[in-house]
C-alpha cells in the first residue's frame, strides 16, 4: 500500500511524497516565495471604477489591486433594474467602497496584477460547485466515452442542486459511484457555507478559501483507495490536513497521522537519498587515454 507524506515543518517550503513501501513514486514541492493566488476567493472592496476600461480595481489584500472586468461581474452585486440593463450603466451601479466576494481567475503577471471574477467555482474530486451560475454545468467535455457520460448524466440529474447554482461533473468522477459522486457534492455545499458565513463575518479584505494549499490539493486530488495513510510532519500541516479530511472523507480522517519522530520523516521513509539521486547531475565517464605511437620501430622490422 502506498503512503502520502508530507514534511509541512518549514515555513519557507512545504514538500509531499508519495511512496510504495520505500520507494519514491510522486513528488510536489511547493515554496512561499512563490505563493499561488490562481482560485483563491477574497472579499474585496472596489478602490477604482474606471468606464473606459469597462472594469473596476479591486483591493483583495495582494500588493497590487486586481483587474474586475464589467463581465465578470455577477447581477446580484448590482441595485435596480434587477440586473438586467448585459453594460453601459453598469459604472452607475459600482461605488468605490462596494464590498464583493471575487475569484482569483489569474495571476499576476509582470506589473499586472491579477485577473478576477465574481463567477465562483469550488472544484472537489469529483465536482466542480459554482454557487452563483444557475445556467452553468453538466458533464466535463474530457469525458468522451458515451457510456460514462449518460451514466454521470442520470446522476447529475438526482444531486439536489440549490436554486442559483450550477453543477459540473469531472472527468475523475467517469468511473466512481452515485454514493462517491453525491459525497463530494454535498462536501462542496459544506464548504460554501463556511466561505459565505466568513465571508458575512470579514472585513475586506480578506482570504475567505485557499484553493492553492498544497496539503488541500493533494489530499483532494492523489489520495484514494491506494494511499493506506497519510503521514504529516509539523503541527500546523497536520491540523490543516485533518481538518480537511474530515470536511471531504470524514470516514478517512483517522488515515491522518501526526509524525512525530526524532528521526526527520523523509529520512525515515528513505526519500532524501532518493532525491539526492534525481537531482545529483550524472557522473562524467572516466575518458580513456589514447594510445600514442611509438617513433621507435618494433624489434623484427627494418625501415
């Protein structure tokens, strides 16, 4: 049975092996200096609006603001109209001050800085929930197999999806069970609730979800049937693993072990020698000396 280790005891680096008995098998390796934003939600708080560029800045807590373009944002933000009026009015509805929930869409780049949406999307292992796009979901366009998409469509069919939000199956939830499937949605729903309800407490601006957690996505995205435990190292790693567990495979939560060893784990589990051998640059073969020719003529021979 394989294990997922995480060695979370530094704050500059976070390191995740998977292993099969000793041997290093996957490997993620994620460094707070080059911290991810891409699908974090924030309550922001607009800082600018600007007609010209049908967009408005938006102060989500990073250095720089981020760019909202008018298409991005949701109709509930707006007052009057009921929303209705597809954009020239829009700039009338946005106050400088206007708190908002927004989507880190990408990240900045260069001196821009990042792009964002109010179109919410909270991906699970086998869903992907977005609580305010009604007319959105249905089947990943990945999932080709005819079979598999109108088994995933009668499934859909029976996930009680809340009025105002959209449902899109993923290409990992082709081969698993209506019972796996409907967990993962209702884990989605859970989840909204605890954004929204600190997102309701928060003063922007404020991280409200933190799609880039490397504990989050590995445990979301590798752990399955094969992995018989996962094994952290440092305090604050193991509670954030646990607490997610529970949230996502509650029944799993006892597979999450705290680590604590004198003996450092990827020592332990033999990964450092390991990834010493990948990242050591190959031995240069030894080059054997050429034979030079004798001036002298070999006894026997007459010039």
């Amino acid at each position: 049975m394989k294990r997922m280790l995480f060695n979370a005891t530094q704050q500059e680096e976070l390191r995740v092996a998977i292993v099969d008995g000793q041997k290093l098998v996957d490997l993620d390796i994620e460094s707070a200096s080059r911290e991810q934003r891409k699908s974090n939600i924030y309550k922001g708080v607009i800082t600018r609006v600007e007609p010209s560029l049908e967009a408005v800045f938006v102060d989500y807590g990073a250095d720089r603001h981020g760019f909202l373009p008018f298409k991005e944002i949701a109709k509930q933000y707006m007052v009057g109209d009921g929303g209705e009026f597809g954009r020239s009015k829009m700039a009338t509805h946005l106050k400088v001050g206007h708190a908002m929930i927004v989507q880190v869409d990408k990240d900045e780049r260069g001196n821009k800085g990042a792009a964002l949406t109010t179109y919410l999307s909270l991906a699970g292992r086998y869903c992907v929930l977005m609580p305010n796009t009604a007319k959105g979901g249905g089947i990943s366009r990945k999932i080709t197999s005819a079979e598999d998409r109108s088994r995933l469509k009668e499934i859909a069919q029976e996930l009680e999806v809340p009025e105002g939000m959209g449902v899109i199956l993923r290409t990992a939830g082709a081969s698993r069970t209506k019972t796996a499937v409907k967990r993962d949605f209702e884990y989605l729903l859970r989840l909204w609730e605890t954004v929204r309800d600190l997102t309701l407490k928060s003063t922007a601006p404020k991280l409200v979800y933190e799609e880039g957690s490397l504990v989050k996505r590995s445990i979301r995205d590798l752990y399955n049937k094969d992995v018989s435990e996962v094994v952290v190292e440092g305090e604050d790693g193991y509670r954030n693993a646990k607490d997610f567990m529970r949230m996502l495979m509650p029944s799993h939560a006892k597979n999450v072990k705290q680590y604590r060893d004198t003996v450092p784990l990827f020592h332990k589990h033999h990964i450092e020698p390991q990834l010493d051998a990948m990242f050591s640059p190959p031995a240069t073969p030894t080059k054997r000396a050429k034979s030079v020719p004798s001036s002298r003529t070999p006894s026997g021979f007459s010039r």
